[in-house]
C-alpha cells in the first residue's frame, strides 16, 4: 500500500460580500478620521481666534477703565461704536453703551472674525461701570 500525499490546504478566496463589507467598514474609518481631524482643526482656529478677540477687547477695556465718569457720557452721547484698536485686520469690534442706572453704565464689546469654517464668529465682553469705577465683567461666545 502506498501512502497518498497529504491533502493540500486550499486557501479560500474572500467573497464578493465580504470584499464589500470591508471596503464600507474602511470607507467608514476614514470618513471618521477626517471628520474627528476637521472638529479638531476647528477648534484650535476658534481658540487661537478668541485669544485674539479677548485681547482687543481687553485693550479697549484699558483704556475705556481710564475714562472718567463725564467721558465716558461724552461717549455714549455722540453715538461712536468703532474701537480704535485693530489686531492684524482679522478682527472687527465695536462698542455698546447703555444706562442701567442713573449711576452705571453697561458696556459692551463685541468681537467678529471668520473663522476656519468660513462662518461667523462674536465674543462679548460686558462690563459693568459705576460712577465709582469698573464692577465686572464676563465674557460671551457665539
């Protein structure tokens, strides 16, 4: 008796299905990948951006906290709202004063820039001033 070969291992081809199923699962991680790398992206550009904005608004804030009192009405009465200061043309900001009281005024900064996505940005600062001086103040985004 003769002893037959052993029998070959047949290596078995992917099918039609599971080459398809792979490439959507591969389709998806990549889709994925670039969508969490684009968020991320975004939001480098909106932190670099609002650094930029609060540091504008902040020197405006300077020298607004220099004004007195009777400026300050002078101000708010000839109805200027540009600010003075500019940050490498990215930015625009303007300026809101408004009575809450007889004896305090609120002020408003308003940032503006495009940022990475192409769509609109705004940071506030608003700030509380009382004939006495500056009584706070905190930020807002959009």
């Amino acid at each position: 008796m003769s002893a037959s070969p052993p029998p070959r291992s047949r290596r078995r081809a992917f099918t039609i299905l599971e080459v398809m199923v792979a490439a959507t699962v591969l389709l998806f991680a990549v889709v994925t990948a670039i969508t969490v790398s684009q968020r991320g992206l975004q939001a480098l550009d909106t932190a670099r951006h609002l650094s930029g904005a609060s540091q504008l608004m902040q020197s405006e804030m300077e020298r607004l906290r220099m004004m007195s009192w009777a400026q300050l009405q002078a101000l708010q009465q000839s109805g200027d709202t540009r600010v003075a200061h500019e940050h490498a043309g990215r930015y625009t900001c303007s300026r809101e004063i408004t009575d809450v009281r007889p004896d305090m005024k609120q002020i408003t900064l308003i940032a503006v820039w495009r940022g990475y996505d192409a769509r609109e940005h705004t940071a506030r600062l608003i700030t509380r001033y009382g004939r006495s001086g500056l009584n706070d103040y905190f930020y807002t985004i959009r």
